[in-house]
C-alpha cells in the first residue's frame, strides 16, 4: 500500500480528509497519522497505520482539530469488522469517540475557536488519528476543564448510561435497579450516576478464574458506588432472593449481555418493571417468559445510543445531558473508566487487550504519546 492514495469523501457519512500512505512506520506529533482501514476484516488483517497525512485547506465552515485521545470500544471493532450496523464508506478512519482541541477556524465559523475541546457528533466519524479538517457541524464543543481521559471516553458510555437511568423508568431516591456486564464502561458508569442519584445497584459479574482477581473486581466496583457485586451463578441462588426482604425489588434492568443472563435479571424485576437491553455480548438470544409479559407487566425494550443523537444531537436535552456528566465529572461523582493509555502507534497491541474477555481497563490511544 505504500504510495497510495485513499480518498475519502468529506460530504459522506464519516466526511473525512484526503489521506495518503507513505512507507515510515511512525509519525511525530507534526506529522499526520491515522489507524485506517480499506476493507472490513478482522483488524489485524485489515488496519494500517498511515503516516504523513495530507490535510486539505480549511473552508469557510470547517475546522482544523488536533486529536488528543480516543478510546477503543466493542462498537469499533465491530464497525471494523462489518458487523456493525453503521458501515463508513472505504476507506475509513477507525474509532467513533474521542476528544480533540481545536486549531483553527474557518472564517464562517462562530461557535467554535482554537483551543475549544470538541467531540464528534455522529459515530463513524474516526477518531483514530491525530489531525483532522472537517465541518464544525460535525463536532460539539465540551468544557476542556475535566480530565482528558474522561473528555475522551464521555460521549458512548456515560451518555449511554444517563439515558437509560432517565428514559424508561421514573426512579426516586431509593429504588434500585439491577445490571449485567457491570464491570463493561457503561456498567461503570451506570453504577456511578445511580449512585449520585440515590439508586441502589445490584452488580452481575462474570465469575473469575480465582478468588482474587473476583474480590479485586467486587472493591474496585464498591469503590464506585456499587451496593451489591454478585457472579451470574449467585444471582440463581436463594440467599440472593434474600436480599428483596431488605430492598425494593428493581423498578430497572440494564442487559447487555443477553442468554440465559437477561433472563435472570428480569425474573427480579417488580411487576411493571423494565428491562432495557443495550448490547448482547454472549451473542444468544433474549428469552422472555410469558408470564412476565402478561402478569407482571414488564416491558422489553432495546436502546442505542447512536439512534437516540441522530434524534437529539442538537437538541436542550442532548445539552443538559453533557453538561450534568460534566458536572458528575468535576465534583468527584464521575469517574473515567480505569484505563491504560499508549501510544497511537501501538494500536494493535491496545485492540488486542481491549478484546481480553476480562478486562477492567480501557483501552485509550493518547496522540501526545
């Protein structure tokens, strides 16, 4: 691939820059790069890291941004893969989330100036990279006050957990509610904004290979404000029904593993409840008994984050949602997910570990590196 040109549209979905390979592996923080991809695939076959980025001139209504961090996500590597429901046009930039500073402005730009902190507005957009030059319509700017790894990893996960906790169910003080995949970042951050908000959280886990790394897990995740930790197989047995003699049983469930584990948690729910299904990580089906359905009245609904910022992205709501995770985040109540953060250059060696069935750290390519 070395001396081709990857041209890429800037009034299609992703809308990014004209990018060209050279044949040096590594790049300064003068020098362009991007992670990029020319075919769906797995991507240790299909990424490649380009150097020397060509950067067209910034227009009227563009801006020029620095990349400073960005995430890896399950989402990205799936949209890599081609299995992902939004699919970018080819070549693409991977990453949908991370956090940039602005350089310059285009003359016809009046919300943004340089050294704002902006974020994307859509996924697709590919943040793995260092530089870019897109349309200011294209970012939204956040306060550049809060911590980069936190900037950086606000706009999935958080913002995820935020809708969910506020859109299907009325929760007071008090009430709890119940969550698989509590150590994913969405996970996290549920616990942590339930907990700002006086929820009670019962935490399901994958059980680990040894008693030590499972109590690591249970204090990290109590650090965060998590009220009960409890594996898969806990969550069938009778001491755990106990637990409904002392607490309410959820208005709330949060599924995003699917089989046999959204089934269980949504056996707890109080009637009326809902179970909220954002991901299906064990790749099986969601069962729901029948008698849920028409005794207890609970209800089945799925959520996407994606979905809801098509609808939302400019809207009072979508603003009052960053700007009280900013605020989560400034008084101490919103944490980062624990991360580990490397170079853009290492960007296989962060997927692989990112992809470790049990994790507990993001992965985050810092462009600073």
């Amino acid at each position: 691939m070395a001396g081709a040109r990857l041209s890429v549209s800037v009034s299609r979905l992703s809308r990014r820059s004209e990018l060209f390979h050279s044949s040096r592996r590594y790049c300064s923080l003068a020098s362009p790069c991007a992670v990029s991809y020319s075919q769906y695939g797995e991507p240790s076959k299909v990424l490649r890291f380009l150097t020397d980025v060509d950067l067209p001139d910034v227009q009227d209504d563009q801006v020029s941004i620095k990349m400073l961090a960005a995430p890896i996500n399950p989402a990205d590597i799936n949209m890599i893969q081609g299995v992902y429901p939004i699919k970018p046009p080819l070549p693409a930039v991977g990453g949908n989330e991370g956090v940039g500073e602005v350089v310059s402005v285009g003359s016809g730009v009046s919300d943004l100036q340089p050294g704002d902190w902006v974020i994307p507005a859509d996924s697709g957009w590919g943040t793995w990279r260092t530089h870019a030059v897109c349309p200011a319509s294209e970012l939204r700017k956040i306060p550049n006050d809060i911590p980069l790894d936190a900037a950086a990893t606000l706009a999935v996960n958080p913002c995820t957990a935020y809708r969910m906790l506020t859109d299907f169910q009325h929760l007071q003080p008090g009430d709890t509610i119940v969550q698989n995949g509590a150590n994913s970042g969405v996970g996290q951050a549920v616990i942590q904004i339930a907990a700002a908000r006086g929820l009670v959280t019962i935490n399901v886990v994958r059980n680990r290979p040894d008693r030590a790394s499972y109590y690591e897990l249970e204090m990290y995740l109590k650090g965060l404000g998590g009220h009960y930790i409890i594996t898969e197989e806990g969550l069938r047995r009778q001491d755990f029904r106990d637990i409904f003699k002392r607490l309410p049983r959820p208005k709330l469930a949060l599924n995003c593993v699917g089989g046999k584990s959204a089934t269980e948690i949504l056996r707890h729910l109080e009637t009326g409840g809902t179970m909220v299904t954002y991901g299906g990580m064990s790749r099986q089906p969601v069962t729901v008994p029948t008698g849920s359905l028409i005794f207890q009245d609970i209800k089945v609904v799925g959520y996407w984050m994606t979905q809801w910022n098509k609808r939302q992205k400019d809207s009072q709501e979508s603003s009052e949602m960053l700007s009280t995770l900013c605020d989560y985040i400034r008084q101490g109540k919103l944490q980062p997910p624990s991360n580990i953060q490397v170079p853009i250059s290492d960007y296989m060696t962060a997927i692989n570990s990112a992809r470790d069935a049990f994790t507990t750290k993001k992965q985050i390519l810092n462009m600073a590196s």
